[in-house]
C-alpha cells in the first residue's frame, strides 16, 4: 500500500517523441527482435515503448492478457492498478494469475507472473482501488491508460480524468459472449477544444449508463475466457500502436500544424462470439464512430468538469450510474420470505400453488426449489409484451395450463429483484383476478433461500 | 452470417443487454423507416426496452454510427432514413471485464 515510487525518476517524466537513439542492449535486441524486424515498428519504435509508461487499471479478465502483452513488448515502465485479491473463480479467464496465488493482492500476483515473462520493464504495483481521489495523481504519471475495469463508475472517472490530464485511453470491455474495444482522446487534445476533428471520449460515445437494473457484472452474467482475453489482447495492440508511433504525445494546442495530426477515424470494434453455433457466425464488426462531441460533458466546449471538482465529489459518480429506475415497492402481504415460504409449505398450508422461478435457464439447471417452473425475466417480458399487444391471452404467461384461476402465485429469482417486477407484470396483465388470486415475491430470491433454508444450495 | 432481409425489409442487431431484452440477436423490421421512429417501433413490439436498453445505447446504420434524434416529430430539412437492406445495429454499452 501507498504511495508508488518509480525508481526514483521524476514522475512527469515522459518519452522523448522521437524516442532517444541510443543503442539497444544485447538483451534487449534478442528479447524484441522478432517484433522490431516488422515494417512500421524498426528501432525507432522500440525505444519508444521502451520509453513509454502504461498504466493498466483493472488486473482481471482484461489486464491480466493485456499486460502480458504489453510486458513481453518492452513498455519500459508498466503500473497496475487493483484493489482486489485472486480468487479460484477468476482464473478461467484471469490468465496472469495462478492457482498457487490465490488470496494474493492481484497487482502482486500479475507482476509476479511479468516478471516471470519480461524483467527489463520496471513494474510498479498501486494495490488499491482507483478513485475520484487518488485517480488523477496516478494517472498523471503515465504517458497511456487502458482501462481493463469492470464497472460504468470507474469508466466515466477514467475517461473523465484522461481528458482532463490529457491521456490517450484505451478501453476495453467483455461480458458473457461479446467484447468491445474503442481507442479514446488519441491523440489527447485539450479540454473543449471542438472546432476541427478531434477524438471522442468515453461520455462523446455513451452519454448516459445504463440503469443499474440492466447491469450485470461477470459474476452474475458470466463471462467466456476466450472473449475477454481477446479483448484484453487486441487492446494492448491499440497501446503498442499508438506509443511505437509517438501518438500518445498531446500536440501543443496552439501549433501552426494541423489539429487532427494523424487523426484516425475513431472505431469501435464489437466481438460476438456464438456459444450456440459450432461454426460461422463468431463476428467481428468494426463500427465508425463520430469525433468529439461540441457538448460532451467532459470534453466539450462549455464544460465545465476539473480535477478540483472530481477530487471534491463533482460530479458524483455513484449517483450517476445509479439513477432511479422503476424499482417497484410490493407492499407486505405481496412479500414473503424465503423461510417462511418453506415453513408454510412444510406444515401443508400451501397445497396447491404456482412457482415462478425468473432466473435464466443455466442458474436453475444447478438447482431449483421443487416444484419451480423455470420462466427466465426476459423471455417473461416478451411474452408480458406480446399480451399487451393483444397478440396473445393473459394466461399463456404462466407455464401450466391452470383451470383455476385462484390458485396463488409465487415468484422467485436470483437475488430478489426480477421477482418484484414480475409480481407487478403479472397483476398489470390481471392475473390477480381482481384481487381474488394471491400472488407472491419470495425475498431476496434463491440467495435468501440458500441463507434461510438449504445452506447446501448451489447459489452461483 | 446475418441472412439477407426480406424485400422491404431492413436488418436490426441487437448486442449485449439488447440481445438479451429481445431474446433476438437479429430480425427484419419493415422499410423505409425514419430513423427518429425507430426507439418507438421498438419500444411497441418490446415494451421496456427504451428505457432499459435504448436511451443509452448507440446506434449505428452500414457500420456508422449516427445520432438519433430526440424527436419523434419529424424537423425541418433533411432526415436520415433507414433504407430497405440496411443494417441496423443496437449497441448498449458493456462495462464488465
């Protein structure tokens, strides 16, 4: 813990723009050979990134093969970031790790595994959590950030800290079956600088995050290895490329020369990978996206974002990710909890009732109250949608072909929320039968009832 | 791959948490279409998906990205309008890694 020292070099210090000409050592001609003799890079590119400082934040499903590749390339100094210790469950994917290491601060775990492949860079660990506080300054200390995060409220203040500090970000992203990787404020260019073609930042192409009630984290989606590794990879070929040609040096604002020097047009790559099909359609699509935008929040002309603000709490980022959605509020006699549920059905006071279980299909194939019948959310939805448009009647929602329409509901998810809103979708579509049938949330879903009921269950 | 849309029809992707709204990865819907009516004969056939996935996700049109405008009612001037064989994409933001 606390604060990096890198070897004791000034921490503003950067790489000379053309790289220096000084003379590679013996080491270090084996070590880069291979990738020095391809057209574009030479020498001249190589003592650039061995000049270069990158700071990968995030030493998970991203960073670990991102900073792989970023170590065995040569980037002479590479900083980590990450609050987070190894565990058994983040290895399929987290490849810089190891079985042997888990419970370890991951930035100690991934150096350790660098070091192993590349010893010249100088590694420096922050074992902590990036924040509105401490971003600035750490990030100020790199000439390159990749965001290897997992989470909207650390990108927005990435993003944000980058425009303001003037670093190129290269952010990458994965979750379940799909990734995405886009090359942000590169070259840097000042804060609300909007007249002529300058690169967007992360606000310019997603200007609101998505309710919290849409997102799910690699935990709760899952996430295939393959996906994310490849995203994390791709996104240290956008690094190398950016340092090896000197384009992560911001150009003077006031230069004679043209502003959109060497301005490629900003893309966003999308992966889809298909776990359905055994050939064909895995796809890459390469997106063009739009430049900076005149009233970005962060970038624009009339912004009005400091470092001074963040650091003080403006804007707040928790809250801006967290924006209310229609979270529904059952009132008590719609709620149950996951222990009384069992002990009315245990002493027979439930004989005859419908389970809605609203987790996805691969949740309940590891197990399921008896009795459940699986309705995942989003198919339930549809069908929710399909009645309202009179496409098809109330009771096709629920899975039994039920004569009786007073036979009480229950409904249960993961952790609690989804059941909510579907107690609320079923009454809407009158399957309370005018308050005749009951119908019921089980709080705080299959997670309450492994606590409350069956400490054996198999929660994931 | 993507199969080619019916006559009269365009081709709309969904990704991500789009994907996982509509059950779909693609679908034909029907051409010429403004582009500013586009969240709201989605929001028809997916009710929800506006506010869940739409409002802030990008879209683009053949690989571009465009801005959709706020307004359903039609501005003065030109307007982008999806075109019979185009290829719509939605595409939500994905913040885990």
């Amino acid at each position: 813990m606390g604060e990096a020292s890198i070897n004791g070099e000034p921490a503003a210090a950067k790489a000379a723009p053309n790289g220096c000409s000084r003379r590679l050592t013996d080491d270090e001609f084996d070590r880069y050979s291979r990738q020095m003799i391809v057209p574009g890079m030479g020498k001249e590119g190589q003592l650039r990134l061995i000049n270069s400082r990158v700071l990968i934040i995030g030493a998970g499903g991203l960073g670990c093969p991102a900073a792989q590749y970023i170590a065995g390339a040569g980037v002479g100094t590479i900083g980590i970031i990450d609050g987070d210790v190894v565990e058994t469950s983040n290895l399929h994917r987290q490849v810089g790790h190891a079985t042997a290491r888990i419970g370890m601060k991951k930035v100690d775990s991934l150096i350790t595994h660098l070091r192993g492949l590349n010893p010249l860079p100088t590694y420096v660990s922050h074992p902590f959590h990036i924040n509105p506080q401490n971003a600035a300054e750490v990030i100020s200390q790199y000439d390159l950030v990749m965001d290897c995060t997992d989470n909207p409220v650390t990108r927005y203040l990435i993003s944000d800290i980058c425009v303001l500090v003037c670093k190129p970000l290269v952010s990458a992203a994965a979750i379940q079956k799909s990734g995405q990787l886009t090359v942000l404020n590169c070259p840097p260019t000042p804060q609300g600088l909007v007249d002529g073609k300058y690169a967007p930042c992360y606000r310019c192409c997603f200007r609101k995050p998505p309710p919290p009630s849409s997102m799910v984290s690699c935990g709760e989606a899952g996430i295939m290895g393959s996906v994310v590794g490849l995203m994390g990879v791709a996104q240290a070929g956008e690094a190398i490329k950016i340092l090896a040609s000197a384009l992560h040096i911001p150009s003077p604002p006031a230069a004679g020369d043209t502003p959109e020097r060497n301005l490629q047009q900003p893309t966003l790559l999308i992966y889809t990978y298909d776990l359905e099909s055994a050939v064909g359609p895995y796809s890459f699509r390469a997106l063009k996206m739009g430049g900076r935008k005149r009233n970005c929040f962060a970038c624009g002309e009339n912004s009005t974002l400091t470092l001074a603000g963040i650091r003080a709490g403006e804007p707040d980022y928790v809250q801006f990710c967290s924006v209310p959605t229609s979270s529904v509020s059952l009132p008590p006699e719609e709620r149950i909890t996951a222990a009384a549920y069992h002990a009315a059905k245990q002493k027979g006071e439930l004989p005859e009732h419908i389970l809605l279980d609203t987790r996805e299909k691969e949740h309940f194939s590891f197990g399921s109250i008896e009795g459940a019948v699986n309705v995942p959310f989003g198919k339930l939805l549809m069908k929710a949608a399909a009645i309202k448009r009179d496409v098809s009647p109330a009771s096709e929602i629920l899975p039994l072909e039920s004569e009786k329409t007073d036979v009480p509901i229950f409904v249960v998810c993961r952790r609690g929320l989804d059941s909510q809103e579907t107690v609320e979708k079923l009454k809407e579509l009158g399957l309370d039968n005018g308050g005749k049938r009951r119908i019921v949330d089980i709080m705080g879903g299959m997670k309450a009832w492994k606590e409350e009921v069956d400490p054996t269950f198999p929660f994931i | 791959m993507t199969p080619t849309p019916p006559q009269g029809h365009f081709n709309i992707l969904y990704f991500a948490s789009a994907g996982s709204y509509t059950s779909k990865n693609v679908e034909a819907l029907p051409a010429p279409l403004p582009l500013r009516k586009l969240f709201g004969t989605l929001e028809e056939r997916y009710k929800g998906i506006r506010a869940s996935v739409l409002d802030h996700s990008l879209v683009t049109i053949n690989l571009t990205y465009v801005e959709v405008p706020d307004d359903e009612v039609a501005a003065d001037g030109e307007e982008v309008v999806i075109q019979e064989g185009d290829e719509v994409a939605i595409i939500p933001p994905v913040s885990s890694g």
